[in-house]
C-alpha cells in the first residue's frame, strides 16, 4: 500500500501536473465571505472563486439543495431527462430573450457548443462557405482548442498548432475594426459584453448595438459570452439587459452554478433547430445535483433582494477604492459593472498587481487579478458591508506594504 504523506502544498508539486501555480495555503472551510485555511487562519473572500461563488460559501439554500437532491438521483445520462433540468431551463427561458436551453458543465463547453451551432446553423441555411467567427483581441472564451483560438489572446494557443481555422480578431470597442472583416462568410460574432479575464472592460452600449446591427446586415449571429458578466453580478441577470442589445446565443457558466460546475448555452427555437438529435451533446451535461443547485441559486436571485443590492455593494467598493487611490496613487483607473471591478495599476507599477495579491493574502485577503495590470474584485453577490469595509482595510494594508517595499 502506498503510505500517505502529509496533505500540503508539496503534494501539489509532486503529484499535480504543473499547469497551475496554486498559492501555499490551502482553504478547507467556507462560510459566506469569510475562509479558512488548514491552520485555521482566516481570510476574507473578494475573488469568489474567480467570479463563481454569486452566494458565498456553503450558502443555506445551496446546501439544501445539493444534500436533497443528493438523497434523490445523481445521474441519469441524457438517454433520460430530469426534473431539476426540466424546472432550470424552464427558469432561464422565463427571464431572459432564449426559447431554449442547452446544459454542459462548464463554461468551454458552452462556448464550444455555442460556436459549433452558430457554424452549424449558417451550415444549414446557407452552405459550408458561410464559417467564419470574428471576435476580439484580449477576450477569453474558454481553454478547449475551439474556444482557445476564438480567444483574443496568443499567448494561450502557443505551441498547439495545428487550431482551428475561420476566425478573425477585431479590436473590443472599435466597431471600425469589426466592420472591416464582415463579410458573406461571416456566420457569428463572439463577445463578452464585459471582458473579464482581459481586464475587466465593460463593452460600450454603442459598440454592442453596432455588433448587433451589422451581424442583422450580413446575417450573422451575435453570441454573447456572459460566462463571468452573468447571473446578477453585473446587476442585472444578464449584462445584455442593461447594454439594451439581444444576443442570439449566450453562454452562462461561473455563477449559474454558484460553485457547483454547470454551463448553459441559451438560444431562440429558430436557432435550435440547427442541434438536432444527434448532433451534440454531454454525457453529465444537464446533471440532477448541477441543475438543483443552480435552480436553487436563481431563486434566490429572484425571491430576494441580492439584484437590487448589487449596485449599492458595488460602489462602496469602488469607493473603498478611490479612498486608497487617494493615499497611494497607486491606480490608473477603477472600472467595471456592478460586482466585476477591476482596478488599473498606474505606469510606473504596471506589470505588479500579482505582488498586490500575494501581499494581501499573507494579511487575510483574497482578490484576483485580470492580466499583468488588473487588480480583480469578484465577491459574492451578498457580501455584506462588513465583510467589505474590513477587506478593504486589509487592502490598504496590503497597497501600504507593497508602496513601501517598492518604490
Ligand atoms: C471563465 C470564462 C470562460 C471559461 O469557463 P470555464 O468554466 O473555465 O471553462 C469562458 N468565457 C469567459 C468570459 C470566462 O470568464
């Protein structure tokens, strides 16, 4: 028998494949906005699993549904459909512009399977000829090969040639750009309506409704990645209801399963027709436990006040923010929509938000970052202002290190 060794971060080194570079601590108890590490040490949580824990950790309703539909049935496989599937979908046609819906389990997959129906559906009504997809420099889709080279950035397809072909980058917020490489063979154009990954860069309402309006002219479809900009974090269930433009796919994921892995693909029936029996599909896409849970998530979205709240949250953050700025210039800018904030190091600490992150975890602190240059903040949708003036106060402390260590 192979002994056990001590459960580390040294285990991840030895036994992990080296793809990721994990922080030291290792978190083994969640509540709200609040964590604990294996030593007990706690730390308050504005990355939310990097936009992903909408409810905070081992949220009541949550964990009710999880452990009840756990007594009930794990699997089924879609020889079979289920309940939980059955009322999510129903749900999510509801309250937004979709007739229906597609499950997967993460947020690639969606955006696989919403790419693979956009090609299929000009496919269908057009030819072969009509594939291309334009999409936009620094915007993150997704690490499968698809979704990697739709991905505005090279860094990530390096090395895994031969990619997929028919895709054409334009630049996010230049709908000059976009024009320019329209064509009859265009069959979509890809989005997020906030870049997160990129930077946290909200989408300019004009730019969105020019995609719109030129994806109308050459028949193309408009797809709206909102895998980390949805489920109420950008106030609204989805940003494309406060950008005022309708997409014709878009892709949920993160937050949709509030840390239980769901992705869901939304489209109109017309679209839909195109995935006929047959021609996609998820062995646990659509998942009893995945689907309860992000049933149960959405519920309390709308049965509760989390919505309303998001942009009261959102500015006390972003003012949390302006007042640290204000004693370090430290800051470029601080941007974002709602509880996606993202703060811009000023030139001469361009490149070292990663160092403002390492020093905010050794004082009890989780935030993210979003490229190089970005701080990212990403809590929970029901963070409570305590939890965020004594984050923010860690911040400072954190900002107050790093200036006096590096200047
Ligand atoms: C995180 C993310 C993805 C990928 O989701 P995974 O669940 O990691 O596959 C795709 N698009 C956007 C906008 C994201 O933020």
């Amino acid at each position: 028998m192979a002994t056990k060794p001590p459960v580390d971060r040294n285990l991840f080194d030895e036994v992990m494949v080296p793809n990721y570079a994990p922080a030291k601590m290792i978190p083994v108890k969640g509540e709200g906005s609040r964590v604990w590490d294996q030593d007990g040490k706690e730390y308050i949580d504005f990355a939310g699993g990097i936009a992903v824990s909408a409810l905070g950790h081992t949220h009541p309703a949550l964990v009710a549904a999880l452990t009840e539909q756990a007594q009930k049935i794990w699997h089924l496989s879609n020889v079979l459909t289920n309940e939980p599937a059955l009322r999510l979908a129903n749900l999510l046609v509801a309250h937004t512009f979709a007739d229906k819906v597609f499950f997967a389990n993460s947020g690639a997959e969606v955006n696989e399977a919403a790419f693979k129906l956009a090609r299929k559906y000009a496919y269908d009504k057009v030819g072969a000829e009509k594939n291309e997809i334009i999409s936009f420099y620094n915007s993150f889709h997704g690490r499968t090969l698809f979704t990697v080279s739709v991905g505005g950035q090279p860094k990530y397809t390096e090395g895994y040639a031969p990619v997929p072909g028919g895709i054409k980058h334009a630049t996010f917020n230049d709908l000059a750009s976009a024009e320019a490489l329209f064509s009859e063979k265009t069959c979509a154009v890809v989005v997020e309506p906030i870049q997160g990954e990129g930077g946290v860069i909200a989408g300019d309402p004009e730019f969105l409704k020019g995609l719109r309006r030129l994806c109308d002219q050459h028949d193309a479809l408009l797809v709206f990645d909102e895998i980390q900009s949805g489920v109420g974090r950008s106030g609204a269930l989805y940003a494309y209801m406060q950008a005022g433009v309708v997409p014709d796919i878009l892709t949920s994921a993160k937050s949709l399963g509030g840390g239980f892995p769901i992705g869901a693909m939304l489209t109109t029936a017309k679209i839909a027709e195109s995935f006929g029996v047959g021609s996609h599909g998820s062995t646990y896409g659509g998942n009893p436990l995945a689907c309860r849970v992000a049933e149960a998530l959405l519920e309390e979205l709308f049965n509760s006040k989390v919505m309303d709240n998001v942009p009261t949250k959102s500015a006390r953050i972003k003012q949390g923010l302006a007042a640290i700025n204000e004693r370090y210039d430290l800051f470029k800018e601080i941007r974002g929509a709602g509880l996606l904030i993202g703060a811009e190091m000023a030139e001469p600490y361009r490149g070292r938000a990663s160092e403002i992150v390492a020093q905010a975890a050794q004082l009890g602190l989780m935030i993210l970052v979003a490229g190089p240059n970005v701080l990212r903040f990403a809590p929970s949708l029901i963070i409570s202002d305590k939890d965020i003036d004594e984050g923010l106060v860690l911040l400072d402390r954190a900002v107050q290190q790093f200036s006096a260590a590096g200047r």
